[in-house]
C-alpha cells in the first residue's frame, strides 16, 4: 500500500497512516458486512482510482476470486465511486452488479480524516446466497451500517488505538451489541458460551454487561470500576477477564454513526486454553533455565574441589593435568550461565568466547595475548556446550606448546559465518599463533594427546565438522575448524 499511495496519489504520509489504521481494522466491518472490502484512492492528477488494499470476509462467500489491488480505473466508470468521494456521502443506489453470473450489491463509502476525504471503500456483496436473515445477521448489518458511517464521518477507526487483528478478537469469536446505557440488547452463541465459562448461569440478553462481567469476576478493588466502565462500552478499549477457571478476551468498540454514542459493540473470545498453554510454556522455560542454573553451580562446585586437591599435590604433572580438568568443566559451566539467562536454547557465542579466552589466557599471565576477531554469532545449545570445549583445548594447547617459557606472542581467535539461514549455515573458525610451530612428523590425527582426542572427538563426533592443524606462515600454528552452524541430526 505505502508504494501504491505513494507512486500514484498526492496523499502525505499522515493520510497513509490513516489508511495503514483503517486497513488494520477493516476485517471488523467486511466481516459484519457478509462482504469484501476494496479501498480506491484518487490518483494524483485526479482521472483514475487506484485500489490500494483489499479485504474478504470470514463470515460469507467473496465477491472478487481475483487480487484487485493494484487495478487503475478511470473517473466515470464507477459511478457510485464518483459520488461518495464528491458528496462526502455513502452511496447505495444502483441495481446489482453480475460478475461471472453472480450477482453483487455494491455500495461506496467515503473515507474522512479531519474534514477531506482520502478515499473510498467499496463494499461488494455476493448475493447469490441470500436468505431470509436471522438475528445474527441482522445485528451484523445493523453494527456494520454503524461503523460505515462513522468512517465517513472521520470517526473510525479511533486514533492512536492500532489493533494486533492476529491476538484481538474477531466477529466470529463472539459479539454482544449494547445500548446507550450499556445493556445487552443481543448477545451470539459463541458470546453467550464464552460467559457461561466464567460461570454466568443465564441468559446476557437484558443485563448491564459491566456489571455482570466485575460479578463473574475476582474481586480487583479500585479495577472493577475501569472493569465495569470497558464492559459497558464507554471507550475502545482491550482486557481479559478471568474467573471461574476460564479466561475471555473482550474489545470494546463505542458506536457513534451521527457523532453521538447510541451503543457499543463487545468482541469476545473463549481464551482459557490458549492463557493455560502459555502458562505451561513459562513454567516449562523457567524449569530449564532454573535445571541451567543448577547444573552451573554443580559444575563450578566440581571445579573448585578439582582446584582444591591440585594444591594439594606434590606432583607437577598431576597438578597441571587437574588445571586441565578445571577448564575444561569451566568451560562447560560457562554456556550453562549463559543458557540459564536465556528464553530459550540460543546463545550468543561471542560473549562464551570471549569468556573461555579469558579464562584459559590465565596459564600464561601476561605473556601472550589472546584476541578474538569475527563473530560467531547465535548458536544453538548443542553446538555451543561441544564448540566450547573445542574451542578451550586449541587455547590450551597453543599457550602451553606454541611458546618457550618467557618468550611473548599472540593468539588470534577468529570467526566467520557463511550461508542464509540455520539449516545451510556454516561456522569457520581459524586459531593462530606466532609460537615456534608444529615438530617435524607431527601429525593432528593422530596424536596421542587428550586434548587434540577431545578435539577431534568433539568436532567429527558430536559437530560434524573437520579439524585440520598445520604450519603457519612465516612461523606459527594454525587450526582450522568447518562446522555446521546448526546441530547435525
């Protein structure tokens, strides 16, 4: 719409936005109507119309089996179009139009903000279907002949108040039509059920809905009077109401078609299942974050006793291969923190990195510096916990073997991310140093080292990826990893 209203017509940007509010609110009247809606705007130089949105009801058969947004016609070919965008007026004359032998009623209806009319919805009923109307129906019409000449009034839709039309309530889910004093002077069946599940024993039809509804409802003090005031229609307004076990979602929309209030019309819809499922969700996602946070602390727990019995011991080696542990449980406990502050099971690996980097840089103190460049990005759990270990035996490795004692030097750490999306994505990481390089013979593959064995484990096992270490350029090591960016199932 924004390209059309802009190529086409001399509308501003505050016009747009009434109309980008009105088509958000539009299934409303369409859906009251039994009819499709099709917005046309004068074109700049005033000869043609441009159809700039378009809208089918849920409630009856469609008028239109083709997109019409988009479609240029010329002044005097419509018309009911010409009438209601001059006079200002909604525009009902005229015999049934017949379209692939079906006949339509088509009406006009001007669209008014603050004084100027922007444009003109047609409105086109199929009335191949037609039937004597019931109850229903006819509150239907009635509620949408409201809410048609409050639009071209300029009265519709209420700014300020934009509509999520995915999470609000719709026509079919339930609607109460009230009176100017806020009684129910019609209420459908699936209104009348949603009511009966907050534990409404009658009938609505004869009752102050505000009233009934602050009843039916727990006790909120100061809120039942704003209860009492949104149930009876007095504003726009959204709330949802629970009591008795059950959950209903109500939208308030006051009608004034000759600018004075003579009802109100209350959406309603039965969301007790949908709140309980949520509720499930959020106890379910805080239980793994909580199990996240526990499996840290006991991971830190197992660190700090591995520390604890390195000081105690005589022997060098046992005391280095108990550091070495230390990290590498370290490690792991770090993407759990991570994850226990998490909605989900994604993390930000950068921050991990930068973590681990940190952590196993404490072996050389001072001597070598270690930097990350790239980013790694999200990652899901699976690959984050594995990648982190990897990632903490290659720094290990690097600042225990790539350098003599004293001797100062870099270890760069760097990522890059490939591919469009999860499924094809790939991960790059690259670790070099400047140290004295590989020995003569050496061979990646097959070394006995259990670092470089939980390397290659990790990387081909769990990530599904390859690990290659070679001679640098002039001097130094360089690892190489290629993972997928997402589990490997």
């Amino acid at each position: 719409m924004n390209d059309l209203v802009r190529q086409h017509t001399a509308l501003g940007e505050t016009d747009l936005e009434w109309l980008h509010l009105l088509v958000s609110e539009w299934q409303l009247l369409s859906d009251l109507s039994f009819a499709d809606l099709v917005l046309w705007v004068p074109t700049l130089d005033g000869t043609r119309y441009v159809s700039v949105a378009q809208m089918r009801p849920n409630t009856g058969p469609t008028s239109y089996q083709d997109d019409m947004v988009g479609h240029l016609v010329p002044r005097g070919r419509r018309p009911l179009l010409d009438a209601a965008l001059d006079e200002g007026r909604i525009v009902r004359e005229g015999d049934p139009e017949w379209r692939e032998e079906v006949p339509v009623r088509v009406e006009s209806i001007p669209v008014r903000r603050e004084g100027r009319v922007l444009g003109v919805i047609a409105r086109n009923t199929n009335l191949l279907t037609v039937r004597t109307p019931s109850r229903l129906e006819l509150t239907y019409l009635q509620s949408a002949s409201d809410l048609a000449q409050m639009i071209a009034a300029g009265a519709f839709p209420f700014p300020g108040q934009q509509v999520d039309m995915d999470a609000s309530p719709r026509v079919g889910d339930g609607l109460i039509r009230l009176d100017a004093d806020g009684v129910v002077t019609y209420a459908s069946p699936n209104a009348l059920s949603a009511y009966h599940r907050l534990g409404l024993a009658s009938d609505l039809v004869g009752q102050d809905l505000g009233a009934t509804t602050a009843e039916l409802a727990p006790s909120r003090g100061p809120v039942d009077e704003a209860l009492v005031k949104l149930a009876s229609g007095w504003a726009p307004r959204e709330t949802e109401v629970e009591g008795n076990g059950g959950v209903i979602q109500l939208r308030a929309i006051p009608l004034k078609p000759k600018g004075t209030r003579i009802g109100s019309l209350v959406l309603c819809r039965d969301v007790t299942e949908l709140r309980r499922r949520e509720r499930e969700l959020i106890t379910k996602d805080a239980t793994i974050r909580e199990i996240h946070h526990r499996v840290k602390n006991n991971l830190q727990t197992v660190a700090a006793l591995l520390r604890l019995q390195a000081r105690r011991m005589d022997s060098t080696q046992g005391r280095e291969a108990l550091n070495e542990a230390v990290r590498r449980v370290g490690s792991i406990a770090i993407v759990h923190e991570t994850l226990s502050q998490n909605l989900d099971e994604r993390v930000e690996f950068d921050e991990i990195a930068d973590r681990v980097i940190a952590m196993v840089s404490e072996i050389s103190p001072g001597r070598v510096d270690c930097r990350r460049t790239g980013r790694f990005g999200i990652l899901d759990a699976e690959v984050a916990t594995p990648l982190s270990m990897v990632l903490t035996e290659i720094l290990q490795n690097a600042l225990e073997h790539a350098f003599t004692p004293g001797e100062r030097g870099t270890v760069e750490v760097a990522a890059l991310r490939s591919g469009t999306g999860r499924k094809d994505g790939r991960l790059l990481i690259t670790v070099l140093d400047d140290g004295n390089g590989l020995p003569e013979g050496f061979d990646p593959q097959r070394a006995g080292n259990l670092g470089l064995q939980i390397v290659r484990t990790l990387v081909e096992g769990e990530l599904g990826g390859t690990f290659d270490m070679v001679r640098a350029e002039p001097r130094g090591t360089k690892v190489v990893l290629d993972l997928p960016s997402s589990p490997q199932k």
